[in-house]
C-alpha cells in the first residue's frame, strides 16, 4: 500500500469540495457513485470522478478495483445503488443507453466488439443505428470517420475480422464517431496491442481531443496514459484514492509501487 513518502510527492489537490477543477470546464461528473453487479454488493462504493470538456481524463488503478464497473455504470449498463451521473447539468442515472448515446455518450469497451464478419463500411452503419433512415447523414458522417482514419477508407470492403488489432480498435472508434460524441469512455483501449501500435491508438485519442471531444480513459498502462493525460484520478477497491492534474503525477514508477503494490 501507499507510503508516505510517496504520497507527498503527489501533492493533493486543493479545492472547496478536495480538487482543483473549474466547476465550469465539468462535462461529465459522477457523484458518490455506489454501483455493483448484485443488489447488496458495491464494487464502487461512493466513486467521485470528474471529466473536463476536451481532456483526457485518467483513470488508474490495480486489476479489478472497479474501473470497467465505473464506465458501465456510466453508460447505463450498469444501475447505480446511490449517487449521481450528471452529463451537461442533468442526472442521467436511470436513462436507457441509446438516449445517452443521443445525448453524447459513447462508449469503447475493453474488450473490442466490432462485427468480425461484417465489412468495415457495415460496421460503421452499424454506428449509425439510431439515425439508420438518414442516409445523407450517414455518409457525412462516413466521409468524417474515412478522412480520419484513411486506411480504414483503403480497406472499407473487408471483413473487419480480417483486419490487425491495430485497425480493429479504429473500427471501434471510427463507429462510435458515427454519433458525433462529446463525451469518449474509453476503457483500456490498448490491451493487447504491440506498442507502436498502442502509440497510435494514444495519438489517436489525443487526435480526438484536439477535435474537442472529451476523453474519459480507463487504463493499466500508467506510463503511456500519463502521457496523455490531463487529470489523474487513481482508484483503490472501489474508492477513490487520490486525484490531480497530471504534473502532480511526474514519476510513474513511483505510482506504481504505490498504488499497485
Ligand atoms: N459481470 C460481473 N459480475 C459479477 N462481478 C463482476 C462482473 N464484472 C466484474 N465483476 C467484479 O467487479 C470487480 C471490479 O471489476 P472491474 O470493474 O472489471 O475492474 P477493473 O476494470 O478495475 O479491472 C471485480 O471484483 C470483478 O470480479
Ligand atoms: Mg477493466
């Protein structure tokens, strides 16, 4: 567990309510959130996590502490027991995906899910499913995910299974583009990949913030997600363990013993 001296290098975040976030910059904030998979068990037991608009916001922690739980829950897979998720002012708990997904949401999932036996042309229209008449729009937006990702354009005939991990992830994120989303959870979206891959999928999100859409990322690769990141926020059995924006987190070597051991 942590030591000391360890927690003061990581200075805390000062603040009325214990951070340094402009209340105005919050796109996404989730509030003592108590959420698990059966009625009387709380994986998260009264998580506190804000996403600033066109940031990456970081979420650390060890193997099972609750970070997949968190973004479910997010996303209304998951129903919370108590608290609040507030996306633009107003509480979503309780709202059925595909209204949070017209609302802005979306959502990459740890464990890629794009069709393998569709093409990747296919795969986006699947994107669009909640707009499926709207032609025109679909190919705008098409056009939009294409000039993006080129080698997707390349290859828009293919089977998607066919395609390197690499380019599946962009499928992914190609296809949730397709709702014209404010708010990315993103959870681990590197697991798997070699690392010059892994970099593109990092420049990619980057890419993506830089567009002004705001990034929730939910990752075991400290060093990598450091890089990117914005604000920090480090989990610890379903709690939050310490939160700051990333300079306060210089050695990621550091976190590690701390948060990992
Ligand atoms: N579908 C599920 N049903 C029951 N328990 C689950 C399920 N998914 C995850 N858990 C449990 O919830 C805890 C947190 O899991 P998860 O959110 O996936 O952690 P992380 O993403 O941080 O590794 C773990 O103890 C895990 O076993
Ligand atoms: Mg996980």
């Amino acid at each position: 567990m942590a030591n000391t001296t360890i927690q003061a290098q990581v200075a805390p975040a000062i603040g009325t309510d214990g951070s340094t976030i402009d209340p105005a910059s919050v796109i996404l904030d989730v509030q003592g959130l108590y959420v698990g998979y059966y009625e009387d068990l709380n994986i998260l037991q009264g998580v506190d996590i804000k996403a600033q608009r066109a940031k990456i916001t970081t979420i650390l922690g060890a193997n099972g502490v609750g970070k997949s739980t968190l973004l479910k829950a997010i996303y209304g897979f998951l129903k919370p027991n108590r608290g609040k998720v507030i996306l633009e002012g107003r509480n979503v708990v309780g709202t059925p995906t595909y209204k949070l997904i017209d609302r802005g949401l979306a959502y990459i999932p740890q464990h890629p899910g794009i069709f393998r036996w569709m093409t990747i042309e296919e795969n986006l229209e699947m994107g669009a499913y909640t707009f499926r008449g709207d032609k025109a729009r679909i190919k705008r937006k098409m056009e939009e995910v294409y000039e993006r990702f080129p080698a997707l354009k390349e290859r828009r005939k293919s089977l998607a299974g066919k395609l390197s991990g690499g380019q599946q992830r962009m499928v992914e994120v190609g296809r949730t583009l397709m709702t014209d989303p404010k708010v990315m959870l993103v959870d681990e979206p590197t697991a798997g990949l070699a690392k010059l891959l892994s970099e593109e999928v990092y420049q990619h999100l980057v890419n993506l913030k830089e567009a002004g859409i705001t990034i929730l990322l939910v990752d075991q690769e400290i060093r990598q997600a450091l890089k990117i990141a914005d604000y920090v926020y480090v989990l610890e059995l379903g709690r939050n363990r310490y939160e700051g924006p990333v300079d306060q987190f210089t050695d990621p070597q550091d976190l590690k013993k701390a948060f990992w051991a």
